[in-house]
C-alpha cells in the first residue's frame, strides 16, 4: 500500500495530491489515511477515523469534509464522487 498520508498541524491551507475513492467495508484507503475528503454529491458517508473512532456515519454536504480518515466504508455511504485528498 502506498502511503501518502503525513502528519500535519493543525487544517492544512492547501492539499498536494488526491485520490479517487471506492468506499469498501473491508479495505481502507488505497494510499493511506487521507487529511480530508472532497464529497461530489451530498449523502451519508460512514467511515474510520485515523484517531481510532470506527464506523461513525455523518451527513455530509458536497465540498471539503475536513475529517482525516482511513476507511470510507460502502455500508451506509450514499454520498458519491469521493475523493481523498492528501
């Protein structure tokens, strides 16, 4: 797996590299836990976050999701055009 995934304080002002998504129940993200996703369409988006909460399902807006993840699963995501930024 590659890792593009790096610790960064605090909200980062600009993103170096994306990702497309395909939400999984039983893979995390292909190149690492990511610092935000970018959402296409608004829906639901269930996911791991990288500080250990699992499964947690949120309403989500299209637009910047400031959440670092490491799953977006396919049970219980109805958002689409995900993309993991990094």
């Amino acid at each position: 797996m590659a890792n593009k995934g790096r610790p960064r304080e605090g909200a980062p002002t600009r993103y170096t590299d994306a990702s497309n998504v395909t939400p999984s129940d039983v893979a995390d993200l292909g190149d690492g836990p990511c610092v935000a996703l970018l959402i296409g369409a608004a829906g639901t988006l269930t996911v791991d976050t990288v500080d250990g909460t699992s499964n947690i399902t949120l309403a989500v807006e299209a637009g910047v999701v400031p959440l670092a993840v490491s799953r977006v699963y396919a049970t219980g995501t109805t958002a689409t055009d995900i993309s993991a930024l990094y």
